[in-house]
C-alpha cells in the first residue's frame, strides 16, 4: 500500500514540474492586464510613421500651390488696375490737351477780330524764321509785336479741315498711345508741310522741339523752339518753349543766354505757369 502512495505522489510531482507556467495560460486567454500591441514590429511602426509625413508633406505641396495660384491672380489683378491706371491717365490727358487747344484757338479768335488777315502775313514771317539761333534779343526784334498779331491771326483765320484734324490727332497719338517718336517726328513735318496756316501749328513745331530734345537732337530742338517763340508769340506753346530754351542753354553751360531765355518769359508772360518757374530759376543761376 505504501509503495502505491509513493508511485502516485511521484508522477504528481513530476506533472506538476512539467506543466507552463500559468501566466503565459492567463495571457493567451486575454483574462490578465498585458494586452497584444497594434503593431507586430519595429518596421511596421515605421512605415505607419512614412505614411503620416507622406500626407503631410502631399498636403504641405498642395498648400503651396493654391497660395502660388492665388499670387498669380494678384499679380495679374495688379497688372489690369496698373494698366487701367495707365489708359486713365492717357484719357485724362488728352482731354487736358483739348481743353488747352480750345483756349489757345478761342484767345487767338479773339486777336484775329481786332486784326484782319491780309497777303502779307506769309511776309511777315520771313524775318521771324531767319531768326539766329541761341539768341534770345534777336528773337524779340525779328519777331515784333505787330509781326506775331498778324501771323498769329492768319492761323486763327485758318479754319481746320477734317482731314487736318485727323493728320494732327494721328501725329498726336504717335506720341501719347504708340510712344513711336521716330515715326511721330515725320509725322508731325508731314503735318506742318501740309498745313503750314493750320491753328494746330505751333503745337505741331512744339511737339517736334520736344521730340527732338527726348532724342539728344539738341540743335534741332533749339530751332523748333525758336520757330514757336518767333512765329507764334500769342500761342500758348510760346512761354513753354522760352522755358525750354532756357533749359537747353543751361545745358549747353551758357548761363548768360539762360537767364535772358528766362527774363524774357517773365516779362512777356508774366502769369504763365513757366514764367513761375522761371523766376524761381533766376534766383539760382
């Protein structure tokens, strides 16, 4: 009987010894605290962590493209208002320079009423054009006053055909819309030859003076203004080009003629805006 006892507690023991270690039983059951990760491995870990910078980074790409895209559109609203602004501005111009054609052409109207236009006003401007150039007193004494009242009232006299207001308006707009000044430059010869008694004339020589003086041409520029200044003393444009021949003395480092260019505007127009300028010029010369 005993050696029965001692067999059985034996295989007991040696079952006992042999059985897992229950922890492992109570993990595998899901009863305990540990709990299966969601991830098996270091390399899944990974590329989970590759997929999340990927779809930032792809939205981070995206982001920067709308912001490109909406750069675009402001540089190009900013070019339309830009070049609106610009084609306002032409606009506003050119009806400066109508309005100012309307008052020069109305103060002329009223010196041709007091003086009639007679054959010798071609005559008269002979002195005029033989005028040398660079020399302010002899612009005074060739021109005269009686001179430029009937030279001035010839072209008021003139009346303006259409086709003398497209050629000039044409001429015009070589300068103001097309910036073209080598084709305005004939243009605007094309324009005086055809039309020398044209009301639009000392404009037209004016024009050409400032062409000329925008391309370096100095001497030709000078004699345009001269030409104004001479032929046409009642036009607006008269006083401008004093100031310019002031302007291109004192380029020319000939102070001297600066300042008789410029006393010469302030005694003849005296309310004219460049007669402002000019005495403001006087003082620093």
């Amino acid at each position: 009987m005993k050696k029965y006892l001692v067999t059985a507690l034996s295989v007991i023991s040696i079952a006992s010894w042999a059985d897992p270690a229950p922890v492992a039983d109570l993990s595998r059951a899901g009863g305990g605290a540990i709990q299966t990760p969601k991830y098996a491995s270091t390399a899944d870990r990974i590329a989970a962590l590759e997929r999340i910078v990927e779809a930032r980074a792809n939205a981070q790409v995206a982001m920067q493209q709308q912001v490109s895209a909406l750069l675009d559109e402001v540089s190009e609203l900013r070019g339309v208002t830009e070049m609106h602004s610009y084609k306002l501005e032409e606009i506003l111009q050119q009806q400066r320079n109508i309005y100012q054609e309307i008052d020069r052409r109305l103060g002329s109207g009223a010196t041709s009423g007091s003086t009639s236009a007679t054959p010798t006003t071609q005559n008269a401007a002979t002195p005029a054009e033989q005028a040398p150039i660079g020399n302010p007193a002899a612009l005074v004494n060739a021109g005269g006053t009686q001179a430029a009242e009937t030279i001035d009232s010839g072209s008021a006299a003139a009346s303006s055909s259409p086709s003398e207001n497209d050629t000039y308006e044409s001429a015009v707009n070589l300068v103001l819309k097309d910036r073209n000044y080598d084709a305005a430059i004939p243009a605007f010869e094309n324009f005086v030859r055809s039309y020398p008694d044209s009301s639009y004339a000392p404009n037209a020589y004016y024009w050409l003076g400032q062409l000329f003086f925008t391309k370096n041409e100095l001497l030709k520029a000078k004699a345009q203004f001269e030409r104004v200044v001479a032929q046409y003393p009642q036009s607006a444009k008269a006083a401008d080009s004093l100031a310019k021949l002031g302007q291109l003395a004192e380029r020319e480092g000939d102070t001297a003629a600066a300042k008789q260019f410029y006393q010469l505007l302030v005694s003849k127009y005296p309310q004219s805006k460049p007669a402002k300028a000019a005495k403001a010029k006087l003082e620093t010369l």
